[in-house]
C-alpha cells in the first residue's frame, strides 16, 4: 500500500526540479538524475513515517545537488564515461581500449562509440544524445556491433 507521504512528494517532482535547476544551475539531465537517485533512496530505504515529505525531500535533493556540485569543482569524474576512463587509466593492461585492441578493431568507431557507452550502463536513449544522433541510428550501430563481434569471436 502506497503511502500518503510518497503521494505527496510525487507531488512536488515538477517544483524540486525548477528548483534544483535554477538553484544549482545544473544541466537538465543532471536534475532528472538527483530527482531519481532521491526518489529511489527514499523508495529503497522506505521509511516507515516522514512527518514532513516534501521538506525531507528537497532537503535530500539539495544535499545530492550540492555534492555533485562539489566533486566537479574539485574534478572529480561524476559522469560514467569520465570514471571508466578514470579506472581505465589506473590499470594499464588489465583493461585494454587501446585501438589495435583485436576485439575492438572488429568495430567501426561509430559502432564502437555507442557500444562503450552502453556497456557502461547508458540507455540507448542516453547514448544517442550524449553523440547527437537519432536513438534509431544508436539501436542499428549497436545491433551491427552485437552482430559483428558474435561472428567474429566463434
């Protein structure tokens, strides 16, 4: 059963969002991510009774804001490509991407663009923005990418 405060803090996503923006002057998507992350904490942790929901809900947003904040004024990696070149960087050999890698060279860079972005856990949706192609183009590189190294590697 659904409880009265997450009614009410669904209530408030729209106005968190205008305020996270405009407050943190973030970048749309970074918005949409603290209003999920937020929403999916409180969800996970599911407390029993908030007295005050919308309060405990900017008041968390605002912290997860402020944070990110934070860490790219001190420049550190918050975006998952920007961490994964990070580990990649620390462990020269055990994680290779260099580009006379054999697996990788089985793809074209535009196949290979989209498939690293995906295996890091973007949507094709999100991949596709990132490059600014349409999410059809995204869908058809990465099928051609799923198709090439499955026929190359058997």
């Amino acid at each position: 059963m659904k409880s009265k405060w997450i009614d009410e803090i669904l209530a408030h996503i729209h106005t968190a969002r205008n305020w996270i923006h405009k407050e943190f002057k973030l970048q749309t998507a970074d918005v949409e991510d603290i209003v999920q992350d937020v929403l999916l904490a409180i969800l996970e942790a599911a407390p029993p009774r908030i007295e005050y929901p919308k309060t405990y809900f900017f008041r968390a947003c605002w912290r997860r804001a402020r944070k990110l904040k934070e860490e790219r004024a001190q420049g550190v990696p918050t975006e998952p490509l920007e961490m994964a070149e990070n580990v990649l960087a620390r462990s020269p050999g055990r994680w290779s991407l260099e580009p006379d890698d054999p697996i990788l060279n089985r793809l074209t860079p535009a196949e290979r663009e989209i498939a690293m972005r995906v295996a890091l856990g973007y949507t094709l949706e999100e991949a596709a923005a990132e490059l600014g192609i349409p999410a059809s183009t995204a869908r058809r590189r990465l099928h051609t990418a799923r198709r090439s190294l499955n026929r190359k590697s058997a």
